[in-house]
C-alpha cells in the first residue's frame, strides 16, 4: 500500500478557511448530514469515479472519516489514482468536533 501523508486537524483548519485544498467525507451519508467539515465534499461508492474523472489531481487533497483510519486506505487509493498531494486526517472528525465544535455544517 502507498505510504499516506497524515496531517493534523489545526492544519485541516488552516486548509479549509483559505480554501487551499479539497477536503473529502468518506464518511456515511446519515453522519455527513448530522454534522461535517464546512465546505467538505461527501464522496461514496456512486460519487467517486465522476469526482476521480473531474478534479484537479495537482490540488491538495484532505481525507477524513470517523477516527482517522479509513482515511488513510482511502487516501492511498486517491493516490493510485493519479491525485499527487494527498493526506489523511490524523483522528478524524471526532478530533474536529472536539476541538472546532462550531464549526460544523449540517446539511
């Protein structure tokens, strides 16, 4: 398996409020509904290969899920793919919720 970038959540932050990178939930839809990084995107089973097929793959890439591990597998295979910047979020998005609390979108 490719050796996957882990990045911290304050990083995530610095990422997301500057817009410097794409952030992806590869969590469950219901959980993505409740509660998720602002401007995250959802990806799953139906949405992956149309979003693979029409992204910048030189753009910075943040993975997340639940604890931070499935991140990491899904983070290998955007990097199979072609993706050349991509990173995991060490703890997930329970770490998020700990420490950035408001700032959660719900769908």
């Amino acid at each position: 398996m490719t050796s996957v970038n882990e990045i911290d959540v304050q990083k995530v932050k610095e990422l997301e409020e500057n817009k410097s990178a794409t952030i992806i939930d590869i969590r469950d839809s219901k959980s993505y509904e409740s509660g998720h990084i602002p401007n995250s995107i959802h990806l799953n089973d139906d949405t992956i290969e149309l979003f693979i097929s029409n992204n910048d793959k030189e753009k910075p890439m943040v993975i997340y899920c639940y604890h931070g591990i499935s991140s990491q597998g899904a983070a290998a295979y955007f990097l199979e793919q072609g993706f050349k910047n991509v990173s995991s979020m060490a703890g997930g998005f329970e770490v998020w919720r700990t420490i950035f609390p408001g700032s959660i979108e719900k769908v």
